[in-house]
C-alpha cells in the first residue's frame, strides 16, 4: 500500500444494497480503515428512496448512521462512476448483465454473484486461499476493445465451498495433492437470502437438496485451488492434478453458519497423520495476512480440541466471522482423513470474501 | 403361528416404562393383535405407584387408558414372570444386570438397550433386515446350565444403524457385497431420551458429535449385514466379505427423525446405475412382512422421486414409522452411488424394531 | 338426518384445494362418513392437472390415494354443481367474488375465508359453540331474486378467535355474561398458510404482531357469543351485553397450535372461584355433540390438572385437534379468573370447523 | 467518582463464575474501565482447576484472555477479601449461605440471585430504575455488630421483572400512579441457565409456565418502584399507592430476549395518548446516565415505530442489550393503554444489571 492509499478512502458502491448479502456489506464496512459507502444500487423499484425506508432491514445491528439517509440508486454504472470499487451482492438474475456492464465502463467490480464464477478469465477467490489469481485481471482487461483501465469482474466463492476449500488449501500446501473429497454440508436457512426458505419447509426439519449447490461444489473447488499459467492468462483448473469432489448439501435449521463433514484422501501414501494434519491446519497462512489485509482474520483457522466442536451457535462469531473453525480431524476408515468444518456464510461464506479481496487487489496495486 | 396363538393374546413387560422408549412401547402396543401389556417396570423410585403417577409423559398422544392405572414395578424377574415377553427400554447402566437377570429366569427378553447387542450369541436384529440371526436362540439358551426353556435376549440396534443397514441390505440382496460405505448422519434430539440435550446446546445449532454413535453404526453394520454360520452357533460378522464403515454424526434440531446421507462402493465392477439402485430398494422384501408381522411395514423402504425428499417432518410418520425412506439416488464421483435415507428413530429405530422382531419370534415359534 | 342421507354420501367440492387449508380438508375427509370429496378447485395455473401434480403437498400424512389423480378445477360453480357441499380454502383475496357466485348458483358454502364473516346475514360459526345461528340460513337464501333453495354462505371464524370463545362460552352459560377480555396470543406458523413465514422472520423470534388479526378477535367474538333475533333475521352481536376484547397477537416459532393467554371479568359479582369455572368447561358440551356429528370431540374441552399444560406440541393432536385444551386456571389479581387455552389451528381453527359446521347442517336438515 | 477512582481499577470477584451468569459477567468485564476481574469462585467440584478446565463455556464468544487460567476458588470469603467488589451469579439453593457470609465479611455483594430480593433492607435494584434505593446501605451496615464498614447485599431483580418496571417507571414519572397492569411474557431459554430446559421441552412448543416466575413480577414491580423512608430505612412497597400486577409467564423457544405483552391502567382520569407515552418513554432518564456509568445504555428505552417490532432476534443486541426497547404504543380496549416490552435477559435482565449497580455506587461513593 502506498502512503497515498493510506491516507485517502476509496469510496465503494453497493449493489444489491437492499438485499441480504448487501446488508451485510455495509455493516462490515461500517467502519473501515480504507473504504467508505458512497453510493448504494438496487432495483428500480428502491431507487430514488433513502436507504432506510427502502430496505427491509433484517439484521441483529442497526443500520449503519451513514447509510440510512443515502438515496438508493438504479444499477447503473454511470450512477457509480466515481467509485473506486463496487461490491455486488445482486442476485444471479439480474447480476450477470449489471456487472458486465460496470465492469466494461471500467469499474472494479467485486462480485458475490455465481455469474462469471465459471468465465475462463475472471479470477475465482477465497481469499485465504488464493489471492494470487489476481494476477490474471491484467489480461482480463486486456481483451475489452479497447483494454479497460480500471475495471474487471473478480468473484468469490459460493458459500459452502469457501469452507471446504480453506482447509483443502492448507492440507494440500502441507502434504501435496488431495484427490478425492467427500462433503456433506448443514447448510444454515441465511444461505438462501430473503425472505429465502419458508419457515414451514425448515422448522423441525432438514431439507436433503439445495438447488444447484453440489454442482457448485464440485467445480469451484478445482478452480480455486487450482493454478493459473505462468503467462498468466489462464487456471489450470487442476486438470493435471485431478480433485474428485462428491458434494452432498442439506439445509438445516440453523440461523447463520455452514457445517460440513469432509473426508479426503492424498494422492501420496501414506498419508499424514491426524495430528499432523491439525498441525498443518493450525500453522497454516495467506496472502491477505501477510500484506495487512485489514479484514482478514487473526488465525485463517481455528482448530477445536474439544470432541464437539466446531458448532455454529457457538463458534460462527469467532474473529467475526472471517476466520474458518475445524474439528475433530481423525482418521477415516474409508478415505484417509475426515473432519469438520465450520464456516460462517454471510462472513467469509460472503460480504467479507469481497471485502478482502478487495483489501489485498488494493494493497497489491490491482486497484 | 399356532390356532392358539392367534386366538390368545400374550402378556409383555415393559422394562424402563417411564422413559422414553418405554413411552413408547406403550403407544406401539395400545391396540396390538397379538401383545396385551401386563406389567411396566421401573426404577425402586417409581416402584409402587400407579403408572400415571410415576411417568413424566411427553408424547403428543396421551397414556393408553389400559396403562394409566397399572402399578410400576421394581425390574425383578419375579414381578414379571407371567410375562411371555419382555421388552427392555432400560438405560445401559442398569440394563445390563437386569436384562442377564431376567433371560436367566427363563424370560424372552427383546431388548433395545446396548449393553449385548456384541455378545457373541445375541442376536443384533433390524426386523427389515436379519431376523434369520434367530436361529441362534437355540444354541444361547443351550449355555446355561441348566439350558433355558424359554428365555433369551434379542437386541435391536442404535437407531441410526437401523435406516442404514436396510437400504445396504437392499442393495446388497440385488448387486452383492458392499465393501464401503461413507455416512453423515443428521440425528434427531429425541434419539438421546429424555432430559436428554439441553436446549441451548442444540438450539439454534448442529453438534458434530454424538459419544459413541460413530462406532456403534461402524460396528453393528458387520454383525446385522453378516452371516450365521450353518451350525447357527455363531456370526460370521463379515470376516470374508469385510464392509468398512466410516461414520460421522451430528445432533441438529429436529424433533424426530433420522436423516442420513450415505454413499457406497461395490466389491464387483461395473456398479449398478442408480436407476437399478431405485428398483432394488423399492421391490425389496422381508422375512417379517412375508410372515405377516402385524407391525411390518407394507413397503419395507419407500424411494422419493421428488429431488428434495425425504425429509423428516413429512416422511417420518409414514407407515407409523415402521418403513425406511430413501431418496435423491444418484451417482457418487468418489465412491459409486450415494442417497438419503430416513428413518423413524422412535418407531423402527427403537420400540417398533423390538415389537417386530418380537412379532416374527412368536410366528416362528421361538416364544 | 333422513334415513336416506345416512345411508348416500353427499358429495363435496374444495375450494383453494392445493393450499393449505385445502391440504387439510383432505385429509380430514379421507374416510369420512358422511361426505365424499367430488371435486377440487384452484387458480387457473392449477386447473387441468390431476391433483398430485397441482399440489405442493406438505403435510405429515399422504395425499389421500382417492384425491391423487382427481382432476382440479378452476373455481367456477358450474364445475361444482354436482356438489352437495363446498368447502372453501381460498385466500381472501379471492374468496369474496367466487363464493358469492358459488352461493348464487344455489350451491352451499362453508367458509374458512374471512370475507363475509362480517356480512349481516351470514352466520359465523365456531361448531362447538353456536351453531344456532344456522338460523339465519332461510333468511339468507330470501334475500335472493329469485329465493335461493340450497345455497348459502356459512362462514367459520379465524383461528385465534375460534380458540378463545369456547371457553368463554362454556363459562358464560355457567356464570353469565363476561364483560372484559385480555387475549395474548403466541400463534404457530402454519396459521400464515404457505409459504407464508419465512423462516429468517420467525427462527429464534417472536413477532409481536399480526396484520388484522387482534381486531378480528376483538370483533368476532361478539357476533359468535351474541344472539340471533327472535325472528331469525339478525345477530345481536351483544349490543345490550357488550364485552369488550382487547387482543395482543403473537407469532411463535411454532408448528401447529395457537396457545392463548387470557383474562376475564364478569358482569355480576361476585365472580366464581377457579374450582367452578373449571368444573364448568369440564362439563361443557354443544349441540354439535348431541346431534350426533361424527367430526366433533368426545369433549370439548379438556381441562388440564398440570400446572404446565397445554402445550402445544404436547396437546394439539388430542382428539385430532377437534377439542379445546385449558389449563392453569386461577384468580387475575386484575380482571377476576385467567387461564391458558390451546386450540389446534389448523384443525378445530380450521378445515375441522367447517366440516362439522357442515355436519350440523346436514343433521339439522338445512343442507 | 474521586480521581483516585478513576485511576486504579477496583478488584472484582465472581461468584458462579462457571455458571451461565457468571459467564456473561466475565464477557461483560472483558475489558472494563473500572473493574478487573480478581478472584472466581464456583463449586467444590471446579475449585482449584483453571478457569478453562472448570467451564463448560456455551457463549458466543470465547472466554477472555484474562480469565482463562485464573484458578477457580471455593465460595469462601477469605478467599475474596482482597476484592472491591463481589458479582454473584450463585444459584439460590447456595446464594443465600454464601452471600450472607461474605457480606458479613466486610464484601460488597451485588447479587443476581433471588434470595435477598425480598430481605426488608436489601435493595433490589433495577438501574434503569431505582439506584435511589442504594441509599438504604447504610443502614443495612448498621444493623450488624459491629457495623460492618464496606460490606453489604444489593440485589437485581427478575430478569422479567426488569424489562417491565423500566417503561413503568418511566410511564409514571410523566402520567403519576399506574394502579394496575397485565403482564404476559415470552421469555428465552436462557433465562433458565445451563442445562436448564430440555429440547424435548421447548422444540416446537410453548411452555406457559415458569415455577415462581409470575409471584416475583408481581411482587417485585412495589419494591422497585416503590419509595424509600425519609430517614432511608425502609422501603415503602407502594402501600399507599398500590400496584396490582397480574402475570403470566410462558417459555417460548428463543435464546436470548424476554418479549412481554403488558396492559396498564392509570389511577388519574383522563389517562394519556398512546403519542404521550411514547414521548414519556423517549425521552425517560435515569440516574445511571448523569452520572456517567460506563455500562449505562444510551438510550434506556427504544421506542419502535415499526408496527411489528420490537423482537428479540433483531432487537436484544441494541446497546449490547443494555437497554429495553418498547413498541406498539396503543390504546387498550379494557385497560388504558398496552405495549410490547422487550429486553435482554442475560445483560440488563442478569449479569449487566449487576454491573451497572456496581458502576453507580462506586460513582456515589456507596463503594
């Protein structure tokens, strides 16, 4: 970060502002160090009211002061042209013509949406894990007539694949490749926005299927953890290196938090041991830590001795949300390794994905 | 079943009445064709008192009127010895002297409690899966001296080993040996009795673990899917045809209902497609259903074709929760196939297993 | 009832038959003795299909097999004029214009909607209290040029007055006329229909509001307490004994089962003890019990001795959700006595009081 | 406060430190301007353990540095003689031995439990309320021989007592005399501790019923807002200006946030307008604000204008639950006017109450 960067903020927009994922953008950046709310985008329907009486406000927080009174505006880039950066918690309906268009008035999109997750040149992101797919923006912008100089599209992960991945990441630096993962994910009713699952579908209940979520799963995970050509202009998407990953997601009745149950094999043999595997886990470290990222968590992850954890009432809130728990690695008698995962998904699983990303496409220059 | 079996009715005990399975052996056995309850055994502090009085009832159906008055009795074999059968619902810290007292005093004991579901000659029975392994009553009466007339102790297994091994059985019936199989189970809070888990534990949350749960399914699945040895003295507990077993379970909040996610391997190549996979599972039959067990289910496992089922609040009632539920069929990309399973762990994971395998004992004389 | 009726089922139609309240009405008909389901209605985007495929079924018991392949309707009276009786399950937003032609075209209504609940002619009837006002029914029919000779609109009331004026109407027959009521309600989920709460409004919540609902209770109450003219042309709605209700309306994350905290005061003093109000809905019955209609409770209410009962989750089922539940009656160191009432509302609150409002009719010969 | 007060920070013990309460008193104290954490004490059982041996923590957030290795003592007050201040979050079947001893010890005890409550010289303070009556101390020192010189009980109230008074008292302060009010609450699980209500209990249900609860609304709302002697040695009760208060309490499945339903009436004619009282609660203070108290809310009642709120998952967080948020000011058709109250019972319903006591009698000098 240069001293100029320091000294100034970058104003962000929001789009999708009224909506879950945009709730939780501007209490997590209510107040911080290098960006401030300058505009917030939503539907025709929002647009021209103060945010406050456009939004049905559904959080334990308070609206942020500074953003009660900003007037909501319609998705569109000439709306945001002074933004350095926007963030975009639209839903995939209308997300992918919205962010192709900021992007090609040459904003810095940052994007929670699962539109250009797939696109060969737009960087997929969890930011503890791999942060060095940014290196492929420069050629993203390249191929706009002409080349963009600012703008690009960089998306972060769905939800339930940013837990998984973060300790596949550090496992893998550790011991080399995993080749097969096996998932099973109690996915929290937030996951699914609002108004989201009806109460009648998810009280006393569990829902064994969320619509396009292991299709998810599958693919993001050899992206993410994948690598990009030394040319920089494409991810390897772990095709020499194959991940089979067999995903299997339920909704459960749980307000906030995704737990998941993984059990990995290694390529190599034999594998490591349970407690080396902790080790690894406990020692691991990212990018984002290393330059400062001011959102980034203290600890990536947090490993639990206790047998019984992590749980999500009581371990989502950890380093608020952005850090990932894990539990009960032992040895599984079927596959190699098993253990559990915790993630909370409207934090890392969301607004603060983007929001790091943004931090380190920042402090790395990118914006 | 004899002319005079049909024609009177036999008495049962009820071990444990005034917990949990007990409440529920009681509702089971309300109108039963075969069983009339005549004795309800508790613990010294409840011993004198009519059951009404004695019993902290938390069904959503009330007390049958044919118990409300009966008086609860201290668990002595001599209180019970009119009993032709006796179910036990007893806490594994008492049920092991109790049960061993009582099947000493020639008493048939049908018990869901753990304590000798590994006893070399008990036989551990899933009704809709194994009541052949009967046929050792003869040789574990015949260890005592002098050999029992007409006692003995059946055990049913852990309600989360009962929805498993039914489907595997299915499968196993048309495609032969499974060699592994991966479960995460998402248990219900009635499974652990009553105080049982404190509300704050599991409001609001999932508990990635439940003491001793994964070893028990691990365990029990070799002994219920294996063998009797041709001489009917012993299980062969799948040395020759191991099946490896990797379990994961979790608490979430649901009142009743088991829903497990499972994937499996085959021992030959190629595996069967899913759509094979359905038709086995919907034809299968049982031992208890062709002898006409009252109890049985009519359609020992129901498959869901909707992409979303089952579930446990709409499918647990089913059958009065004597079936299996089984859905979402498809392949595994790490394993070869994997599906969702339900099961009722208040019906066939507990007091309806212990009523059927009770049924089938009388139909095939061993009571 | 004429021999001959006991001995044909009339047929009946279901309006709004793939929403909730219609799901209900079929299972509560699958094997009725009086009344055979004919015919089923729905919106235009429903009509044409069989109902299995019209429906998103989500209850804890089977579509009923002979509702399966039945076709549904669009709801116009020509489709049902084969039908000795309509129910009708439609929104509000509909129910006023289609049951009017429904009634016009002479055929009998019975309605859980709240659009004529007010209308002067038209009786509104909780079956186990006033089922007199059918009375007006000729009146009703007179109105029509030419006089209609079978249709009517009988309306059934909304499910948290329905629980409250049982027992007033038991203590009032026994003591006279109360004159103040303080209701507090903590209403289930299922009373919004579906999708109606979502699950991120009401997890881990109360909402202390419901839009309409303390003013239907506040109004109700008085027309279904009060009388009708002598000439059975009017309602009195207690103009010369008013009883005054004041309603705070609570929503619960419950499932099924509205519980209600409530306080009277009599007009004449001094008031009775605890004892003998409870002795007098203990020894409450209605007319519906004495004809004979086969859906109404063996009793009324069902006055628990416990002093934590009811409980939703423990009494809604009783006599399948036909009674009343009440308990915890004891002098209001304000008004004079307090109690807590437990009604099932998607049961006597519903398609259950429809259905003996109809039996009624039936045994009265006014359908 | 004397600068020297401001300077050094008073040693505070906990005692049932390892119980709900004294969990939060720890997160409470966590970082304190004028209070460090010194000395635990718990059971036996826990005693000479660490801290984080001792617990079994269930709160959101992990136990604080500070106290993690502290070492557990036994409730004795010699171990404690070197705190300033001593926070007991005992359970009362031990409350009233221990506390009696150590304020016989010359400790400054500020209790949550409910021994004292009723004790005619033990203030029971709601500090939002009636910190006043900390002026009767000085007499209840007296009382002992020989007088002791810090020592001391100050007690809270209920933690559903204390959502209720705070608007009462202010309603008062601006209207005069209140005579009567009806009270229903729906209070969380966790006002009932650890293990406290069963799941089986509370899942899908309402318990409308909590031992003792409804006799201490009743009786402490004439403690706390009642009067102090003119010689400050006794406290009034309002017997001259009574107070009828007629609860009913019921258990709803909420974690944290006690919701309550309250009608009141005034002993002045005419009453004043639903606008009034919201004005009177708007703009109500109390002494614990002018004097600074760190722990004080800003706000001490939050008046929603939002017809459906306040809530507990959305509302129970504001102020780190310091203060009481009141909605849906309207007219009642029985009583004057009624409202919705909600407060946080494990902060200014338990552990915070305390520490604001603490707080306002060091700023007076009590301490």
């Amino acid at each position: 970060m240069t001293a100029s960067a320091s000294s100034r903020k970058l104003k962000v927009g929001i789009l999708g502002a009224t909506g879950t994922v945009g709730q939780n953008f501007l209490l997590k950046l209510e107040s911080h160090p290098y960006f401030v709310v300058h505009a917030l985008g939503a539907s025709s329907r929002s647009a021209g009211q103060p945010y406050i009486k456009a939004v049905r406000w559904k959080q334990a927080y308070p609206i942020p002061e500074s953003a009660r009174q900003l007037i909501v505006q319609e998705c569109k880039a000439v709306q945001f042209k002074d933004c350095d950066i926007v963030f975009s918690g639209l839903d995939h309906d209308v997300a992918g013509e919205i962010e192709q268009e900021f992007s090609e008035a040459d904003l810095a999109v940052f994007s929670n949406a699962k539109n250009y997750r797939r696109a060969a040149l737009v960087p997929l992101i969890v930011p503890l894990v791999n942060t060095h797919h940014l290196d492929i923006v420069p050629h993203q912008r390249a191929q706009h007539e002409p080349p963009l100089k600012k703008g690009f599209i960089v998306t972060n992960a769905n939800c339930s694949t940013t837990g998984l991945v973060v300790p596949l990441k550090a496992i893998e630096d550790a011991f080399g490749p995993i080749d097969r993962v096996i998932v099973n994910t109690m996915q929290a009713i937030s996951g699914a926005g609002y108004p989201g699952v009806p109460s009648l579908d998810i009280f006393d209940n569990v829902v064994p299927f969320i619509s396009g979520e292991e299709e998810k799963i599958e693919w993001e995970t050899s992206k993410i953890l994948g690598g990009i050509s030394s040319d920089l202009t494409s991810f390897d998407l772990r095709q020499n290196q194959p991940i089979r990953v067999s995903a299997t997601c339920c909704r459960v009745p749980v307000l906030d938090g995704h737990t998941e149950s993984v059990s990995i094999s290694f390529a190599k043999r034999p594998p490591p041991t349970p407690e080396q595997v902790e080790e690894a886990l406990r020692s691991y470290t990212c990018e984002a830590q290393s330059l400062g990222a001011p959102s980034a968590p203290k600890a990536v992850i947090h490993v639990h001795e206790e047998p019984d954890r992590p749980q999500p009432r009581l371990d989502r809130y950890f380093q608020d949300g952005a850090g990932v728990n894990v539990g009960r690695v032992r040895d599984c008698p079927v596959l190699d390794i098993k253990f559990i995962v915790l993630s909370n998904n409207v934090a890392i699983g969301a607004a603060t994905s983007s929001i790091i990303n943004a931090e380190v496409a920042m402090l790395k220059g990118v914006v």
